[in-house]
C-alpha cells in the first residue's frame, strides 16, 4: 500500500496509534524544518509539547 493511502486509512480510523502515523510520515519524506504545522511561534508551545509528549 502506498504511503497516501496508509495516511488516508490511518486518518479514517477513531483510535489512531501514533507510532503509525510518524513511520506514515517518515515515509512521506514530509520535512518538518519546512513543514508549517511544525514551525515554532507564538501560541505553539501547547501543541509542540503535546507532540513531544507522545
């Protein structure tokens, strides 16, 4: 299965498994230095931190 559509099934899903979604993630060679949902600025350290949590 390519890696779109394991990220489509994997955002179908109610429980999703968050191992999962980065190795769909690594797959799709997303950059997060470039991505905007992971760049830093005001207000961010609420979700960034969720994310470093996991």
């Amino acid at each position: 299965m390519k890696p779109n559509q394991r990220l489509a099934n994997w955002l179908a899903t109610k429980n999703k498994d968050y191992k999962q979604g980065v190795d769909i993630l690594i797959d799709l060679e997303i950059d997060s230095d470039k991505n905007q949902f992971f760049l830093k600025g005001p207000g961010d350290k609420l979700h960034m931190g969720m994310l470093f949590r996991q």
